[in-house]
C-alpha cells in the first residue's frame, strides 16, 4: 500500500487530493480532496496520512503551474 498526493491548480487555489493505493496500483480507498494555500501544507497532511497508515513515505505528482515551471527552467545537459 502507499500513499499518493496529487497537486493541481484550480481558479479557487492549490487543490490537493490525497489517495491510498494498493500494491497494483488501486485506489484502496475514496480519496480526500481540499483546498490549500501552499504545497508545504498539502505535503503535511499527506505525511500525516502516510504514518497514520505505518507508511514512512508517500508520492508526489505535481500537476500545478509552479511544477511546470521549474521544469522548463531547468538547463537541457547535452549528453
């Protein structure tokens, strides 16, 4: 089992949802979905269900802007 964050933007904020998955890769269990103010904040909440469940860690997908952006900065290394 594990636990996955998904970020993305919305026009109300930063929309959060945190889903537990089984070992295939399906969702175990309904997800929680909630508006936050920054990634930090989403990040605490999805640790705090991570050890909640004996899980020392969980997964990130950044769908928001700010992911995009820094992935677009980043320099291209020629091989």
């Amino acid at each position: 089992m594990f636990v996955r964050l998904t970020l993305e933007e919305s026009r109300d904020g930063l929309v959060a949802r945190i889903s537990e998955r089984d070992a295939a890769g399906k969702i175990a269990s309904p997800p929680m979905i909630f508006l936050v103010r920054t990634k930090d904040e989403a990040r605490k909440r999805a640790s705090a269900v991570a050890r909640g469940l004996g899980l020392t860690s969980y997964r990130i997908i950044d769908k928001s802007q700010t992911g995009q952006r820094q992935k677009s900065a980043a320099p291209d290394r020629a091989p």
